[in-house]
C-alpha cells in the first residue's frame, strides 16, 4: 500500500452494522449506543498504538442487538454494562 491508503483504524468507533449501513461521506457516528459486556479476550503478543488497545479485545453490545468484539481504543469510553444479578 502507498501512501494515503488510511491509518488502519477509523477515528471514532462504531457498531460494525452501524459501519455497514452508514452513507459516506456525510453520516456521522450516532443513532447506535454501545456498552461493554465485561467480557475481554487477551492477547499478550497485542500492541497497542494510536487507536488500537493494548492487551487484546473488549465485547461489546449495540442498541441495535449486534454483539461484537473490538480492539478500538474508544470503547473504553463505553459504559459498563449493568447485570441483573
């Protein structure tokens, strides 16, 4: 890849359907609220740099039923889920 072919990871995070269903160039990020199950899967050979999570993946829920997994460092600023137990 030459130069300007993008960074890899996209500057704000977004549900993967979300992603999908989105019109560029003018849909912004919203409409799809996001929280953290708790669940993480590690990886110790994971780098994290820029936008990418040190450490491994974060599960995370859409309000539009889509469970999902992503090392994209703006999940964190996800809430937590709250269990019912």
């Amino acid at each position: 890849m030459g130069r300007g072919s993008g960074t890899g990871q996209p500057y704000w995070f977004m549900c993967s359907v979300r992603r999908r269903e989105r019109v560029w160039p003018h849909d912004y990020p919203d409409g799809h609220d996001v929280v953290r199950t708790g669940r993480v899967r590690g990886d110790p050979h994971s780098v994290g740099y820029g936008r990418k999570l040190h450490g491994g993946t974060v599960q995370y829920r859409c309000s539009c039923g889509h469970v999902g997994w992503t090392n994209h460092v703006d999940i964190l600023r996800a809430p937590q889920e709250v269990s019912d137990g």
